[in-house]
C-alpha cells in the first residue's frame, strides 16, 4: 500500500485552493493508495485541528471538510480564530449535536490525534500547507497546486513499482 497524505490548515488560502484539485486528485487514485488528510498543529490556539478530529470521530467528515474551507474562505461565516463554541455552533447546523461535538473537541482521543498530527508533521518537516508527503518519506513541494499533483503521480507510481516483485 502506499501512502498518502495531505498536511493542511484550515485557515491557509493555498490549501482552500488546493482542496478542490486534491480532493477530485484522490477520488481517482488506485484502490492500493490510501489517502489521509492530516490537520497541520502549528499552534494550541487553532481549533481547526480539533474540530477536524471530532468531525472524522462523529461520521460527519466527509460532508463537512470542504464546506469547512468555504465557510471560511469564501462565505466569511467562519472566522479563522474560531473558538470551540464557534465550531460546535457551525458543525451543529450540519449534522452534529453541538455539545456532544464540543465535548468530542476536547476529549483525550482527539488530543492522542493531535499528539501524532504533531509528531507526523515534525518528522516530515512540514512547515507550509498545503503539503502532501508519500509514505513518509516524500514530501511534495510544485512550482503549482498541478505541478505538486503531477509530482506526486510520478511518484506514487515510482512506489507502487517498486512494491510489486
């Protein structure tokens, strides 16, 4: 199998342009390619992480990834310094009991989540979203979102080639 995964922020512009590309990206990949999305934990004080974490723990993920980045970028609903209460307040208008959600924000299994989100970023060197990093060991920096596509192709190719026998 091999592995990829995207480190973003929430906040970051780039990656609000970036998830459309990536997002129809992967829905294409190979069925022995496994896609992650990995919150970047740059500060204690983004939420974002957290409310990514509760959301993938409460089944609500999927729909509520990309409406997260327009919420943001794009209807201005959202402010990038949201506080927990913000973010049980916006993912309770799509499916999430708010207080359950905030109390899932703040509970040890998302913390662990947090904790390794850390520690993946710290070992691959990410210190820009959006990045995607390919088995661990490459991580993918384009001349432009296509171009980093591109590159990861070549590469995700490079290392299914060289799992087969």
């Amino acid at each position: 199998t091999t592995e990829v995964a995207e480190v973003f922020a929430y906040w970051c512009g780039a990656g609000a342009q970036f998830d459309p590309l990536v997002s129809a990206w992967s829905a294409k990949l190979p069925a022995d390619v496994k896609f992650t999305y990995v919150p970047a934990v740059f500060n204690a004080q983004d939420n974002y992480p957290r409310a990514f974490y509760a959301a993938e723990a409460t089944g609500i993920l999927p729909k509520t990834h990309a409406t997260v980045f327009r919420a943001i970028h794009l209807e201005r609903s959202l402010k990038p310094t949201a506080t927990l209460d913000d973010l049980a307040a916006f993912y309770a208008k799509h499916g999430a009991d708010a207080a359950n959600f905030k109390s899932t924000m703040e509970s040890f299994a998302v913390n662990a989540n947090l904790g390794r989100a850390r520690q993946f970023a710290i070992r691959s060197g990410i210190n820009h979203t959006p990045t995607l990093v390919i088995n661990g060991k490459y991580r993918i920096n384009g001349t432009s979102h296509e171009n980093q596509l591109q590159i990861a192709d070549a590469i995700i190719a490079h290392e299914r080639g060289a799992a087969t026998p």
